[in-house]
C-alpha cells in the first residue's frame, strides 16, 4: 500500500533542500516532480526542479483532470500530475508531495490517510534573511512572500506533524523519522526510537515549542509589515 506523504512549508522555509536529502537518502520513494508556469530559476532544469510548460498547456492538463492538485501562487501555476501517484503505487513505493498549504487541502481531501507535514522557520526575521539571502525575488516579491508565509502558517495545525527547521542536521533526521515510523507502523512493524522522534512533531508535544514562532509573524502584523 502507498503512503502519501505531504511536505508544506512558506518559501524560504528551507523545504526544497530537507526533501532533495530526505528523497536521496530514505529507500522506496517517489518523489512527485510539479508542474509550473513559473520561469527556471539560476541553474533550475526542465524535469529536476520542476517540469516547466505554458500556461496554455498547463490549462489543457486541468481540463483533461490530470492533477492530483493545484493552485495558482504568485500569478503562476503549480500542480501535481496524477501519474506520479499511479507510478508509485505499481512499483509499491511510497509518494512524497512538496506543495503548498492549497495543495495540500486538495490532496487530504481526496485522500485522506496521507500524512502531512509543515515545516517552520524558527521565527520571521530568520526567514526574511533566508528570502534575502536567496537573492532571487525582487524587494517587491519578498514582501509579498512574508505575507503569504503568514497567512500559510495559520494553517500549521491542520497538519499530522510540525517540524522547525532550525538546524539543518536535526531537522533531516527528524523528517527521515516521520517518514520511516509511518511506514513501519504501516507494516505493522513499529520502531520505538523512531516513533519517539516522530511523535515529538506532533501538535500537543510541539504546541509550546511554536508559540514564540507564531508571535514572531503575528507581532509584524501588528506593526504592518
């Protein structure tokens, strides 16, 4: 049986790098390369990052029913093909998803046994430097994603687990725990350490850990910004 797995995460989280280690690291797992309208980025190729096309064409494949999900962000669409789900399941992998907050609704929607996972910045002025430091959006842009991101983590608790991905290092090695414990426990085969390290993601375990996040972004709209 295929688990699908949900990654959501405000630009800028560090999301793309904990899944290109996790999917180079973690045995049986398809990952679901999205589609864009969006323009490559720096050294981005057509079928790595992202599978680049029109917006023409993009809108063919939502009149024929070929996404999972998808949702227009930042004036550009992003979807997730049908097929990667049906090519897990016939090679008995399991599927992991890098999609936004919108994405994600539509995915537990239709199915409703995937296991979702929202990854936090340790607090707003970190993830403005890290959108800074990408040195790929204008001023304009950046703004615009800090207010996303705010709004995006109002969603935080619809989600099976949350991760701060503070340090690189620890925040791998957890998301590899949320991964492998639901898999194991899947098969019946549960492992206490990994379940332990899991379990600590959880709402009612991390719920402590978070509110100084979420002031972080409720104190900046306070002040506008």
């Amino acid at each position: 049986m295929t688990t699908v797995f949900i990654i959501s995460a405000p630009s800028g989280s560090g999301k793309s790098t904990l899944v290109n280690i996790v999917r180079q690291t973690v045995p049986n797992l398809e990952f679901s390369i999205s589609y864009t309208t969006r323009q490559p980025r720096g050294v981005e190729k057509n079928g790595c990052e992202y599978f680049f096309i029109t917006r023409k064409q993009f809108e063919r494949m939502i009149a024929s029913n070929e996404f999972l999900e998808h949702a227009d962000v930042f004036g550009n669409y992003y979807g997730t093909a049908r097929t990667f789900l049906r090519s897990a399941e016939s090679q008995g992998k399991d599927l992991l998803l890098d999609i936004d907050v919108q994405g994600a609704a539509q995915i537990k929607a239709k199915l409703s046994e995937a296991v979702s996972v929202f990854i936090l910045p340790p607090n707003r002025a970190e993830l403005e430097r890290r959108l800074r430091e990408r040195s790929q959006d204008s001023e304009e842009v950046i703004q615009k994603r800090l207010k996303a991101a705010r709004r995006e983590i109002e969603n935080y608790q619809k989600y099976d687990y949350i991760l701060v991905n503070d340090r690189l290092e620890d925040s791998v090695e957890t998301l590899k725990a949320i991964l492998l414990s639901e898999r194991l426990k899947r098969n019946g085969r549960p492992d206490a350490g990994l379940s332990a390290r899991a379990e600590s993601c959880r709402l009612e375990h991390i719920r402590e850990r978070i509110q100084p996040i979420l002031r972080s972004f409720e104190d900046s709209a306070a002040s506008g910004q």
